[in-house]
C-alpha cells in the first residue's frame, strides 16, 4: 500500500474497521456486512455497486449529478465544483426551444431518486457527511435503499437474487422503462458472469459468477421516441436538430449527405464538449457554430441526437475526416474526469458505438474509433488549433472492454508491433493545468504515455514541431499532447535498452519507461509500412485528396498541405486501414448532397503520433502482418 493510500485509508473504510480484515480487502468485508445486516443479497448489492461506479468512491469527489461513493448515493445539494462559464444563466426560466425534455437541456424536473443520499443516511443513522466521505457507510446507505426499495414494491427480502430485478430496476432512477429495463439486465449480467478489479482506493473486489441467474427483461422500446432517431432499442433517445440555416452569404451548421451512399462511413469521434449539457445544446442549434451527430449526457447517459447519420456534422477540424465520420460529444470537462465522465455515460456510449459499427461496418479498433484529440489536422498551420479531448483521463482500456473489443496483448513483449497500454487505474503520470495554469493536478489514473528523447527519466520530452511551431518544449501540461502517446495505439517498436522502449514518432526515435513487472505497452499484430527504399524520406498528410485530374472540369482542385512531419528511410509505422483520396465539395444551401470527389490514387492510415495520419501508398512498402524484429531484445 502507498503512504498516500494509508492516509485516504481512514476516510475511505472509516474508523470502525475489522481489524483482522486485510487492509485492500475491506470495502469487499463492507459489502458483505451490509448485505447480511439489510438482508440484502450480496452479489445484487455489489452488481448495483459495479453497475454505479465499477466500486470506486472518489472520496469526497462528487459526480455532476452530486453522486458520492462506491453506491453513488446522489446528495440534492451538492458541492462540486463546475466552471462557472458552462452553468445556465441564473433564474433560466425554461429549457431550450425545442430541447426533448427539461432533464435533456439541463434544467430541473429529473426524475425520482432512488439513490437519495440524505434519505439514505437517515434509513441507517448516520450523517449525511459520512455517507459523502466514508465507503463503508456508503455501502451500508446502498443497502438500506435497495431493501427500502424492495419492500415499497410489496416483495420480500429474498436470498434468491432472481427476486430483486424490479428493484433494481426501480433504484435506476429513471423513469423511463426501456432505460430501468437495460440497467436491471446490465447489473444482472454483471451478476452473472461475476468482476473483480482493484479500485480506485487500492481496495481489491470481487463478485463470483452466479451462472444461474440471468438478465430477465425483454428489449424494451422507447415508445416515445422520435422518428429519426437512430439509436439502439434499448437506450433511451431523443432528438433536437442541429441548426441547417442561412448565415450570411453561407449556411451552418452541417452539410446533407447521402452517406453511406455518397461516401463510406469508416470513423467514429470521441469527444467531450468543454461544457454542461445545457451549453452543448444551445451551441448545437446556432448556426454560426459546430454541430455533432449525438449528445451524451453524464449524469445517467442519456442520448441526444442532432443530425442524422447521412449527413455530415462539423465536429472534427478536418472537412475528410467529417466527411467520413460519426461525431459523438460527451458532456464534461477533461481536467474533472471524476465529476463527468461516469460510468453511465461510459456504458451508454459504447453501446451506441457499437450499434453504429454494426450498421456501417466500421471496425472497432483505435484507428477507426478515436478521440477529438487523434484527428489530424488538415494543414500545418492549423495544428496549433486542433483540439485534445476527450484528454488524458478518459479511460480508453474500459471503453473498448464496453465496446466488447478489449485492448490486449497479442504478441510476446518483444515484438515489432506494441499497444500502447498502461493499468488505467494505477497509472498516474505528473500532469499540471487541471485548476489553472502551472498548478499541479490530483494523481489520476491515465491511458497517457510520455515520450522521451533518451531512455532516461530525465531527458527531455520528444518535441512537436506542429503543436509548438515557436520552438517551445512539450509540456507536463493536462492539454499539451505533444510528447504523448494513448491507450489502445499501436506502434512500430524502434529500440529497447533496460526498461525502456523506443517507438518511430512523428519521423524520430522517441523512448517510453516500460518496465517488465509494470508495462505500459504490450506486444501486439499489425500491418507495418516503410518508406520505400532509395526514396530518403517521404511526406505525410492529415487528409487523403484525390488526383489533380479527378477532379471535374470546373472545380478547382484543393491544394496539398503536407504536414511538417517526415518519414525517414527505414522507419516504420503501423496501418489498420487504407482509403482512397476524395473530396467532399460544399453544397448551396437547400441544394442537398455537395458533390463528391473520388481519385484512384490510394494512402494508407498510418499512427504518426498521438494523430493519425496518411502517406500514399506509393511512397511506402508494406513489411508483413508482423514486421520483423526491431532492435535488440529485453535482456
């Protein structure tokens, strides 16, 4: 245990622990308490618990819901903190025009609940305070409610958890059936098949399988949901449309398509919004503004609809990579992971996601299924500009194990191919900027790896002529992605010596700490390519255009835009795709579909750094599936 988890120990556990209990497996022995003393089942308490938080307790750190602790017992009158330029103006007399509903635009009007802390804390007798601060009174607050919950259903306190599914589902919260139904079945799946992890606090839990008991509900349909809403049955989604209107002698804010028909749909893009829900759909219906295909919000996930997939939202940076892309916006603020990004909306978002793999066929990988911050930029010059969400604290290793692709090794530790894929919640490199400039952020687990000129804690961090075109080092900084590198991308190993390892970055050798007991990397498979011999070195792009003479006689060709980045001879860097350049030309206003451009010539997608990428392929060799052995072995 660190000397930093033994001083949380007392807040987390509190101070009436079992002193025989080992110190990681307390809030285990809490959850079994709390089951027999609320005669509760134990594995329905910690389902409900898994199902909430994954178990962690974020001490004193509430959500933007005012959630505390392992259970996420919701105080009404929370104290966290929220920029103040993303609240609604004070005394908002009504949600937005057109917003589906007043929880959707962020006023009031949220549906009852269940997991009310202060209601929790007098069902058990103690203080509100110590449910927010303590995780074994939070446990016992859980307990209480569900066993509440349970007898205003008029059911007994069976040992059978079969019996509790419409209690779980009530202690959802939400109102909506469809919505309660998917929880039950997720919080009875997670029964099912049984988790263990270690949480945030160091505490290690596990719930057994219970193969006898199964998800109960049929997929329930929203039967309020609109039209045009694409969405899976069983999440609940609604529908407020992106702002298409005259700006001026232009029109905003997304371009009709006839996708996938006029072009493939081969992306999707994470992002998070800088922003409340509120803010995200004002924005969303200005004209002068972006627009996104789906809004999800953090409190419980709901989803949001915007434009229809066909069309071509403007939320990426890069006009190819719209053109070939879903954008989905997360409400939150990158620098408070805790507060935003909940486990909710983590799990409504990938079952989203892989509703629209499914439909369009996109792979589910880090090459198709990336963050704002993995967008490349269309020309140099606008790659200070470029944005960083959803940021070093979203947890990509859990998203994927959501989008039921988990990121694994597939390789030995040697490989010429690695995954870039530290242990999220033990991983915790030095950032600064969450609270301000220069200001030292709280240790947080992180799917971010930094890179190094030399094998060495302290050489100096690997250089981004594009990010910092003034000669500016990188930076510790919680926005500066110049010198890293995130979960679940792959690169071309360049060397090894103790335990560091060296990747080929952005045209250099750049070194990451990768110690065997402890990697952040792992072997894995992958398409390599090179530059082709004789050729020295070789541009890259951050879009893929068509030949000068695809282009139909009256339409000026677009102007390449190499990036200030380079491939020399020898390097190799990993590929997943491979597209054909096209050009998607602005539409008039109400004339539909722009036209669109496609060429002959082929690129192929490459991890260039922490962005993607793409180099003609007739520039490059492709190696193997598995490259051969770069540099010398671990010892």
């Amino acid at each position: 245990m660190t000397a930093l988890s033994a001083l949380l120990l007392p807040l987390l556990i509190g101070p009436d622990h079992d002193d025989d209990v080992a110190a990681d497996q307390r809030l285990q022995h809490e959850f079994t308490a709390a089951a027999d003393k609320y005669h509760v089942p134990s594995s329905v308490l910690m389902g409900v618990s898994y199902q909430q938080t994954r178990w962690d307790s974020h001490p004193g750190t509430p959500s933007v819901a005012g959630g505390y602790g392992p259970m996420h017992l919701v105080d009404v009158r929370p104290a966290h903190s929220v920029p103040a330029q993303s609240l609604p103006p004070h005394g908002s007399p009504r949600p937005l025009a057109g917003a589906p509903d007043a929880a959707a635009a962020g006023a009031p009007g949220a549906p009852e609940q269940q997991t009310d802390l202060r209601r929790a804390a007098k069902l058990i007798g103690e203080p509100a305070k110590q449910l927010r601060m303590d995780a074994a009174a939070n446990v016992r607050g859980g307990a209480a409610l569900l066993a509440a919950t349970q007898k205003q259903l008029g059911k007994p306190l069976s040992e059978n958890p079969a019996d509790w599914w419409d209690a779980v589902a009530k202690f959802s919260g939400t109102g909506d059936t469809a919505s309660a139904a998917t929880y039950a079945d997720d919080v009875f799946t997670v029964i099912r098949k049984g988790a263990q992890r270690t949480t945030d606090a160091g505490q290690h839990v596990t719930l057994p399988p219970t193969p006898g008991v199964r998800p109960r509900s049929a997929k329930v349909r929203d039967s309020n949901r609109p039209t045009q809403v694409e969405c899976p049955a069983e999440l609940t989604c609604s529908w407020l449309s992106a702002a298409y209107s005259r700006v001026g002698d232009s029109y905003g804010n997304y371009d009709p398509a006839d996708r996938p028909r006029d072009q493939k749909i081969e992306y999707i893009v994470i992002h998070d919004t800088e922003a409340s829900m509120w803010s995200m759909l004002q924005t969303v219906q200005d004209p002068a503004e972006a627009s996104w295909h789906y809004s999800v919000r953090s409190s419980d996930g709901q989803i949001t609809q915007h434009v229809r997939t066909k069309d071509e939202a403007w939320h990426s940076g890069n006009q190819f990579v719209n053109a070939r892309s879903i954008g989905i916006e997360h409400e939150g603020f990158l620098t408070q992971p805790d507060s935003w990004y909940s486990e909710q909306m983590y799990r409504s978002s990938a079952r989203l996601v892989r509703f629209l793999a499914k439909k369009y066929g996109i792979p589910i990988d880090r090459q198709h299924i990336f963050g704002h911050d993995n967008v490349p930029s269309p020309t140099t010059g606008a790659i200070p500009d470029m944005h960083d969400d959803p940021g070093p604290f979203w947890d990509w290793r859990h998203y994927f194990d959501l989008l039921g692709a988990p990121l694994k090794a597939t390789a030995g530790p040697d490989s010429p191919v690695l995954m870039v894929l530290p242990d999220y919640k033990t991983y915790k490199p030095r950032f600064y900027g969450c609270e301000g400039h220069g200001v030292l952020c709280p240790p947080h687990g992180s799917s971010a790896v930094r890179l190094h000129t030399e094998p060495a804690d302290d050489a100096p961090l690997i250089q981004d002529p594009g990010r910092h075109p003034d000669g500016k080092d990188s930076t510790e900084d919680v926005n500066d992605l110049g010198s890293r590198i995130s979960a679940g991308q792959k690169f071309a190993a360049a060397g090894r010596s103790g335990d560091w390892t060296a990747i080929w970055f952005q045209g250099h050798k750049a070194w990451f700490k990768n110690p065997t007991d402890h990697p952040t990397a792992v072997g894995s498979t992958g398409q390599l390519v090179t530059p082709k011999d004789g050729t020295g070195e070789i541009p890259v792009y951050g879009r893929a255009l068509p030949e000068d003479s695809a282009y139909p006689d009256g339409m000026k060709p677009q102007t390449e835009s190499p990036l200030p980045y380079t491939l020399q001879e020898g390097q190799r860097y990993v590929t997943q795709t491979s597209v054909s350049g096209s050009y998607v030309d602005r539409s008039s206003f109400g004339k539909g579909p722009g036209r669109v451009v496609n060429g002959s010539e082929k690129y192929y997608e490459i991890q260039l750094g922490h962005r993607l990428a793409y180099v003609r392929a007739s520039d490059v060799d492709v190696v193997s599936q598995t490259g051969q052995a770069a540099g010398p072995t671990r010892p």
